[in-house]
C-alpha cells in the first residue's frame, strides 16, 4: 500500500560516467557520508560527481505536495505556515 509519485528508472552508474570523462566521483548512499563527500569535493580543485542514492520514501525539500502549486512550494517542514482565512462574504438580499 505505499503511494509513489514517480516512475522508478535506472539510471547508468555516474561515478563510473565521471571516471569515464576523466572527473574524480563519489557515491553517497547514507547521511554520514554526505558532509565528509561534500568537504571531499570541495578540496578538490575542479568538477567533482557526488552521487547522491535517495530513497524513493524520502521526503525530499523543496517539494509540492500532490495537489498543490508551484507556489504551495514546501522548502521548510517544521516552520509553520500560517494562512489566513477569507473574511466570508456576506449577502444583502
């Protein structure tokens, strides 16, 4: 019963494509390993690849919930978002 909104695809294994140019390249499959990948590249003195391998449950932000617009954007979870109702209108009749 999970709901997806996206098709999975394969994809070619990009280090390998980096390599394949002649780019130093990374793959990043668990959250402590991205600071350590991202100072690794950043050491380095031109392009780099990081990989990052995101699990399709992840919720990834910014993200726009079904439904919604492109300006419902979500770029924060935890800050509330307060919205104000309408005044409701009222009828002379």
């Amino acid at each position: 019963g999970r709901r997806y909104v996206a098709t999975p695809l394969s994809a070619p294994d990009f280090v390998r494509v980096a390599e394949a140019y002649g780019l130093p390249g990374i793959r990043v499959a668990k959250k402590s390993e991205v600071v350590p990948a991202i100072k690794k590249a950043m050491k380095h003195n031109g392009p780099f690849l990081i990989d990052f391998v995101v699990e399709p449950e992840e919720n990834v932000y910014p993200m726009v919930a079904p439904g919604s617009t492109l300006a419902e954007i979500i770029d924060d979870p935890k800050k509330k978002i307060e919205v104000k109702a309408k005044p409701k209108e009222t009828s002379n009749l």
